[in-house]
C-alpha cells in the first residue's frame, strides 16, 4: 500500500504508533522515523490517554509543502511473522532482553580489568612501533590483531569498549576467529568482519595546490559487516558508543541470523542447480546412449541383411556346381569358408574366426589390403 503524506499525516492522527505497528510491517520507531522524514507532525507526548478519558486535545495542522519524500510504502503485518510483542520490532524486544540479562555486564568500566586476551594482544601492539601504523595522527593496528584504527587520545577509550563488548558477546555464547589478518565476531557461523575507527576530517591547505589532509575528529564508529550487509553505531550528541552496546549487540544478532538465513538459501539453491545440472548431465547421456544404440542397431540390420544377400550368393552358386557337376573339393573348401565368414559377418550369429581376430566386423568394408582400417573413425561413437 502506497501512503502519501496527506495520507500518513491521517493515519498517524487515527491511532497511537504502537497501535498502528501491530497493524502494519514497521515498527512504532520506524514510522515515527519516516513522519521525520515526511515533514509530518506527530501527537505530543500522553495525547492518547487524554483520548481515551475524553480529554480534549490540540491536532498539529498539516503542512502543505514539504521537500521530504511524498509517498510511504507500507504492507499489512501477516499473524505470527516479525510478531511484534508488547509494540516492539524484535531488534528492540531483543535490546531489552539483552539489558535485562544479568550475566551481562555491559558498563565500560574506567580502565582495563582482567582484560580479554585479545585486548591484551591489542594493547601490547599499540604499545609497539612494528605493529602499528601511523597515518595522518592515526594508528591502525594490523599484525594478525583486532581491527582498532584510533589516535593516541582514544587508544585506552578503545580498548574499554572493545574488552566490554568482547566480553559480553562471549557471554551470550558467541565467540571470535582470527581470519585475513583480523579477528572477526562469529554469530551463528558466521564470522563478520568488525572495525573500531575514529573519523577524521579533510582539511584543506592555505597553499596554492589546496593540498588536502585528513585529520582526527575523536568521533568512533563501531562498524559491522559481511558482504553487502553492515550494521554499526557511533558516538552521537545524546550517546556515545560505550551507551550503545545492547542495541548494537541485538543489531547484530539479527544480522547474524540473517546471514545465516541467506546462507541456507544459498546453499539450498546451489544443491538444487547441482541436481538439476547432474540430471541434464544424466539426459545427455542417455540419449547419446540411445543415439549409439540407434546406430548399431542400424548397423547390425544393414550386416544381416548383407549376410543374406552373401547366403544366396553363396548358395546360387552352390547350386551351380551341382548344375554343372563341377563340385570340386576346392568348390567345397570355398563354400566352408565363405559360410563361415558370413556366420561371423551376420550380427544374429556372430561366430569366432581365428584370422579375423581382432577385426570389427561392422568394420570390415573400410579395412584396406594391409588389415589397418584407415576411416575406422567415421564409424566410431562419441561418448
């Protein structure tokens, strides 16, 4: 369903966000997002409770302009599918499972307390010139380490974050594997590469060639992603990341699950065109079986009815011996032979003969004086 602003700044105004997520396939926050957005006026704080106990109420007027998008799609929330319980998306059902779990501990403590080994390891390399990179005020550390790219001032800031999230994910059953030189988070198998990275600003020099450089604004960003997918969070006005690490775990999670997911599918769809390549395969090759099969069936008719046409002969002229009383021992050596040869010649009989052992007899015609078949490859299947 296509919604326009005048139609969404309706809907909004019939019924409360939470009321209208269970309805519709976004969540409460999602569409107070895309009222934003929209340029779209939302009821104030308790204006539904004072609906409910009669109150009367003030309706925010409906802009007329607005430089925004125009139209919202949305679709019907099918019984039972991304449920929504109690109003909440299932990333924000999960954040607060994860913040209500008291094996958790996500507050980032003031300084490192028995550290995470992989937060050790990170520590020392930063601590160590051959194992870090400086660009532009920056150190990146890179030799077989977690991936933290951060200035000298948010070095031990950092590695907080970085020990109280790897603690938690370890916690909730999640663990990490060192592959291309870094150490990526594994969720449901699968591993996805993770950064932790201040950003940096371009300035542009006062010279003549306005060169430009990039320098370090103390802003971090947790960032996420596998392929085309990413999630991530960074230091806002209202939170830093050290406040986001349950929402950014359930984000997570979810990702992890959806990789997983499309992993499946993957691998379900790559086995069925493996099937269905092996029994094309398994076609083609029957039929060329039942080409060749054609072919010396074709063959083996052709040789018989020749043996036919070689018995008459043979018997006419049998017959014209006896006619002209010139049955000779040599006429009847010959006719031995020669019906002998047929009897190895025709397919229905297929007799031995010691001195055309290893002749073909479909290949008999083509052999030349010296035995050795010079077109033998005409008449030979392909497989």
């Amino acid at each position: 369903m296509i919604f326009s602003r005048k139609d969404l700044y309706d809907l909004v105004w019939s019924d409360s966000l939470t009321a209208l997520s269970k309805k519709y396939n976004i969540s409460d926050n999602g569409l107070r997002k895309a009222c934003i957005r929209m340029s779209i006026p939302l009821p104030d704080q308790g204006h539904w409770n004072k609906v409910k106990a009669g109150k009367k109420v003030k309706v925010k007027a409906f802009p007329e302009k607005s430089e925004g998008e125009q139209q919202l799609h949305l679709s019907l929330r099918v019984e039972g599918e991304n449920a929504i319980e109690d109003g909440l998306s299932p990333q924000v059902a999960l954040q607060r499972s994860i913040e209500t779990d008291s094996a958790i501990d996500l507050v980032v403590k003031d300084s490192l307390i028995n550290p995470d080994p992989l937060v050790v390891k990170a520590r020392q390399a930063f601590a160590s010139k051959k194992e870090y990179i400086d660009q532009d005020g920056v150190r990146l550390i890179y030799s077989e380490n977690l991936r933290i790219s951060v200035s000298v001032g948010l070095i031990e800031r950092s590695l907080l974050i970085m020990d109280t999230f790897i603690k938690a994910m370890r916690t909730r059953g999640h663990d990490f594997l060192l592959k291309d030189g870094n150490y990526k988070v594994v969720i449901g198998g699968e591993a996805i590469d993770m950064t932790l990275k201040e950003a940096r600003n371009v300035v542009i020099g006062t010279d003549r060639w306005q060169t430009r450089t990039f320098k370090a604004n103390g802003t971090l960003t947790f960032q996420f992603e596998q392929g085309y997918t990413t999630t991530s969070c960074k230091d806002g006005k209202l939170q830093k990341v050290e406040q986001q690490l349950s929402k950014l775990i359930s984000k997570l999670e979810l990702m992890g699950e959806h990789l997983r997911k499309e992993h499946e599918e993957w691998e379900k769809r790559r086995a069925r065109m493996a099937e269905e390549e092996r029994i094309k395969n398994e076609r083609e090759q029957k039929k060329k079986l039942e080409i060749k099969s054609f072919r010396q069936l074709a063959r083996d008719a052709s040789r018989w009815k020749e043996s036919q046409v070689l018995r008459e002969y043979i018997d006419q002229r049998e017959r014209d011996a006896l006619a002209e009383n010139n049955m000779s021992e040599e006429m009847t050596a010959w006719l031995d032979w020669a019906r002998k040869k047929v009897d190895w010649y025709d397919p229905t009989v297929g007799s031995d003969d010691e001195r055309l052992e290893g002749i073909a007899p479909e290949t008999i015609m083509i052999q030349n004086d010296s035995g050795r078949n010079t077109s033998s490859w005409f008449n030979q299947d392909s497989d």
